[in-house]
C-alpha cells in the first residue's frame, strides 16, 4: 500500500506541472476576451425564442459591433440531434475587444429599446422558454505552447 502512495504522489508530480501549465492565464484588458452562450430551448418554443432573441440580444451585439466592443460574433445551431441530455438549440461565441467590453450589454439595450417595459416583459418570456443555458468563457489553446 506505501508502495501504492509513492507511486501515485510521484505520478501526480509528473503530471502536475504540465496541468497548470495548460490552464489558460486570466483575461486582462486589452487582450479579446471569448465567451460562449449555449441555450436549450424548450420543444415547440424554438421558433418564438429565436424571434425573442434575434429582437433584443442579436440587436445589441450588432450595436456593441458597431461601437467596438465586440469584435465578431457567430450563432451555431446544431446539425443533427443529440440526445436530452447533451441537446442544445444555439450556441453563440462572441469576441470582445476585451474583458471590459462584455459589460454593456445592459446600457445597449436601455438606449435600443425606449420600452424597457415591453422589454423585461418579452424578455421574461424568452427566459421561461429556455430550459438551460449558460455562458461560459472560452479561451484559444494553443497546442505548441510550452
């Protein structure tokens, strides 16, 4: 069994340095900052979130675009199906300029849509259609890198 320990705590040296190597450094202003948003829409509802979505969140990445805080966008939808548990509807990966950058969403869509009524409430909506979704920063590896 010490034997067994040894091993393993001399494996894990081995291994350790080359796992913290790999993780990518945090994002820092001025360097583009990624983020992936996948969203599970529920059956039947796929065609009335994508209206909801491409009214308010594709409109203000098109003017966060124009004010140069996104660099580039793209939404994905999937090809074939997968099953529930994997299943996603959109995948959108947005290109900041920067960390900083991707904190306007709020203040675009307040000067977009005088009716933040109309907004919160369709808003809302396209919420309780999603059945799961999460925003995750993504970061470009780069597999000759020491």
């Amino acid at each position: 069994m010490r034997r067994f320990i040894s091993l393993s705590l001399a494996a894990f040296t081995l291994i350790a340095p080359i796992t913290i190597k790999a993780q990518p450094a945090a994002p820092t202003a001025g360097k583009p900052y990624l983020v992936e948003w996948v969203y599970r829409v529920q059956y039947g509802h796929q065609d009335e979130w994508w209206s909801l979505f491409r009214k308010y969140q594709i409109a203000a990445l098109d003017r966060e675009q124009q004010l140069g805080y996104v660099t580039t966008y793209t939404v994905y939808g999937p090809g074939l199906h997968t099953s529930e548990d994997s299943r996603w509807d959109y995948r959108i990966v947005i290109s900041y300029k920067d960390q900083p950058s991707s904190t306007h969403e709020s203040e675009v869509l307040r000067q977009l849509f005088s009716d933040q009524q109309t907004l919160h409430k369709e808003e809302n909506r396209r919420w309780e259609l999603t059945s799961n979704h999460y925003d995750l920063p993504i970061h470009i590896v780069d597999p000759h890198a020491e």
